[in-house]
C-alpha cells in the first residue's frame, strides 16, 4: 500500500485522532492514503464512524501491540 501521508497521534484521545486526521485529508488529493497511528482503543469504531460521514474510505484497521493503524483513502 503506497501511502502518502502518516500522522501519529500516539497518546492522544478522541476527539484529537479524528480531527487530526480530518485536517491532514483536507491537504491531501483525492485518491492519496493517510495512515493514522493511534493508541486510543475507541479510535477503531471512530475511524470506522468517521468514514461512513465523511465518505472517505476505510481501506484498512489493524492492531500492533498498543497500537491501533488506520489507512483512510482520501474521497
């Protein structure tokens, strides 16, 4: 997955991740991947709302350790 973009938001709660990430597509085109890094555990079911609102896609959700790693797909 070639992504464009990284954003860590280690350390942070919600809302913080999510209105991270919202700035961080602003800047981007469309089609371009964000990675968020995050070790809030709500940030799974935030990404997943974020997305369904946004109509940006979802391509992907994982967990490392503490970690929690979101890929969004820029609309």
């Amino acid at each position: 997955m070639d992504v464009h973009k990284e954003l860590d938001t280690r350390g942070l709660n919600c809302p913080l991740p999510i209105l991270k990430a919202k700035k961080a597509l602003a800047e981007m085109e469309s089609g371009q991947l964000l990675k968020v890094i995050a070790t809030d555990p709500g940030s799974t079911r935030d990404f997943q709302a974020f997305a369904r609102q946004t109509g940006n896609e979802l391509m992907e959700q994982s967990t490392l350790a503490d970690e929690f790693i979101h890929v969004l797909k820029r609309r």
